[in-house]
C-alpha cells in the first residue's frame, strides 16, 4: 500500500510537471485539459484505494455498493478516460514531449474498459508513458528550454 501511494503521489506530480514544461505552448486548452486530467486521476486514485482497502469485502460477495458509490465509480472513470485523451492531445500539440509517450498516455486508460490482461497491459503503457515523459523533463535545462546534450550535462 505505501508504494502504491508513492506511485499515485508521483503520476500526480508528472502531470504537473509536463503541463508546467508545456504551459506557454498550450494556452487554454491545455490548462482546461491539465485541469480536468489531473481532478479525475484524483478522483480514480480514491475509487482505487477505496476499493483496495475493502477488497476482501467486494471479492467475498459480501460487499453490495449503493447505486451513488457505482455512479462516482463511472464518473471518475469515464472522466478519467475522456480527459487523459484530451490532456495527450494537448501534449501532441505542445511537441515538447515525445509522440508515443503521449499516445501511449492516450490509449492506456481505454484498456482499463478491456479483459485483465488488457487492463495489465493499459498499467505498464500508461507508466511508460510517464516515464518517457518524465525523461524528458530530466534532461530540460533549469529555465525550461532545450534538452540539455549527452556533452553539455558531463562534469568538467
């Protein structure tokens, strides 16, 4: 459980630190996409710890969700879904970050909707995605501007 928060805390932050890169490019569809992407991967990672820490509950059968808690479920989810493309949209637009990472940030929720396998294969995508994203901001010079080179960035 506290590497999962860990986790969660650090998708979170990822998300601010790629909107914050690609801000001055976005302009308000990307502020509106960052937004909205980062309440409803707010909203999934409670859904996730709730049904985590009842989980023996829900898969013993003795668990019988009132209909409000399986409408947030949906809302958090498909809201996630449509706001994850939304959010990999303007990261395409930006071209700051890599294309695939941001395709790959696309199509990782939709896998959540297929069988387990699928939905295992949508996690590892999805955390690819970030960390192709997150070399990206490694390698960015302190002001935000271009990557710094292999040459640049060894010691004197």
């Amino acid at each position: 459980m506290p590497s999962e928060i860990f986790a969660e805390i650090m998708t979170l932050l990822a998300l601010v630190a790629v909107f914050a890169v690609q801000a001055h490019v976005v302009k308000r569809f990307g502020f509106f996409s960052f937004v909205s992407n980062f309440i409803f991967t707010t909203m999934m990672i409670g859904v996730n710890s709730f049904a985590f820490l009842y989980e023996d509950m829900i898969l013993g059968g003795r668990f019988d969700p009132p209909p409000v808690m399986m409408i947030i479920f949906m809302v958090a989810l498909f809201g996630w879904i449509l706001t994850s493309v939304l959010f990999g949209i303007s990261i395409m637009r930006a071209r700051v970050m890599p294309r695939w990472a941001a395709i790959a940030f696309m199509i990782a929720p939709l896998l959540n909707l297929a069988p387990n396998p699928f939905y295992l294969i949508g996690a590892v995508l999805l955390g690819a995605s970030l960390i192709g994203m997150g070399m990206v901001l490694w390698r960015l010079t302190p002001d935000g501007g271009t990557p710094v080179s292999e040459e640049e960035s060894k010691p004197a």
